[in-house]
C-alpha cells in the first residue's frame, strides 16, 4: 500500500524545506442548520442550575451521548437555538467557542459566575466504499486526519482507490464534493488533510476492479444460462 510519495523529482537540497512546509488547517467549525448543540450552565447556586439545566439534575448531573442527543439543542432552519428562560440565540455561521463567549455575556444578565459548557452532539464523520470497516464515527478529539479518520475503518481495502479518494463536506449552499489523492505528499499541504464533523469520506474501487466485478457477474450468468440449455437438452 503507497502512501505520501512525491510527486515530483525533489532535490536532496530541498528535501527539508518540502518536508517542513506548513499544513493547511480548516477553519474551525462553524456551526450549521440541524446541528445539535449540548449546552450546560454551572452555576455557584444550585437552584438557578436546576432552572438552566433541567435534563441533567442540575451541576452534578450527567448526560450520555445519546441523551445529549435527545435533549441537546436544535439548530433550526434560521439559524437560531431557543433556550428557555433566555430565549433565541443566533448560531449559525459560529464556532463553538464564538457561542460561549456570547452566552457567557447572555448569562451574566441572570446570573453571576456561570461555567457555561457548549459542545456539537453530532461530532461524527461517516467512512463509506472499499474500507475494511464502513460506518459512523465519533471524533474524540479537536482535529483528526484523513488517515486517522481512515485507520478507525480499518484502512482502504487492496481493492481501494487511494488516488481518486472523495470527500463529501456539507455546507450552508449544499454538499460539497472533493477530490484528492493520498498517493503523494500533496495532502499535507491540502485543505482536506483535517476532517471536519459530519464530513463523508469515500473510497471508490479501482477501477479495474469493477470491470472485474462486472466480467465475473457475466460470466455467472452466461454459465447459468448455459447449464440451463443443456439441462434442456438432456431431458427433452
């Protein structure tokens, strides 16, 4: 399996200067429609936190992923999330450290010293095509490579196209589709090297190997068809 070749012929004199040269790290993520926001206020007095945080017993509660899920906040069509006792709070187009800065400033209206929490429930990545594990996939940690995101499904199979890999990054316009390969040292340097949350990375089949998939159906049916006439044959 290749990976991270060059290009290119690269001179020995400049080998260190190609090595170091920076990678280009997305933008942090920005929040959009549908996403699901887990919002926690922690607060010195036990009773306003019982108020902001009714789901999650109140500053010494907890919430698993799944209900983080279920009781986290929407993110609407407009771009806003409804807090009760606080109101709409615009999101869209955020990070989430954008958001707690303006829902610390929203908080100290109602209450001093509070410890607001503010996380993406659907922190996840999806791995499809010729891996050795497809599936959905939790991102544990603030940035991951497209090799790490790939490691989680095992690696592209034997069969994958590690030139030709795609990328399905959603956005405020629709789907973006991005192509790239994995075969030279130009990802280290590319925009996709980082995923991002609710990325979709494909890895298509050689295309050899779907002619082969193709000729192999074929030749079944033609040996099926075959049998089928000299069964005929024989008991006529």
């Amino acid at each position: 399996m290749t990976y991270l070749q060059y290009a290119e012929a690269i001179d020995v004199s400049d080998m260190d200067i190609y090595e170091t040269r920076p990678s280009i790290t997305p933008a942090n993520y920005k929040i959009m429609p549908h996403d699901i926001l887990y919002i926690r206020v922690i607060t010195p007095d036990p009773q306003w936190s019982e108020i902001f945080n009714p789901l999650t017993g109140g500053a010494a509660g907890a919430m698993t992923p799944e209900s983080a899920s279920l009781f986290g906040y929407p993110v609407s069509d407009e771009g806003h999330i409804e807090i009760p006792y606080v109101g709409k709070q615009q999101v869209v187009g955020k990070t989430l450290a954008e958001i707690k800065i303006a829902l610390d400033s929203t908080f100290q209206s109602y209450v001093n010293d509070a410890v607001i929490t503010c996380r993406l429930v659907n922190n996840h990545i999806s791995v499809v095509g010729e891996v050795a594990r497809p599936g959905r996939y939790i991102l544990n940690k603030d940035r991951i490579t497209i090799f790490e995101a790939l490691s989680m499904a095992g690696d592209i199979t034997e069969y994958g196209d590690r030139g030709n890999v795609q990328l399905i990054r959603p956005s405020r316009f629709g789907p973006m589709v991005n192509e790239f390969t994995l075969v030279d040292r130009s990802i280290l340097s590319s925009e996709y090297f980082y995923v991002m949350p609710n990325d979709v990375i494909y890895a298509p089949p050689m295309k050899g190997r779907t002619f082969q998939m193709n000729a192999s159906i074929y030749s079944i049916i033609i040996s099926s068809v075959s049998t089928f006439f000299t069964l005929l044959v024989l008991f006529r």
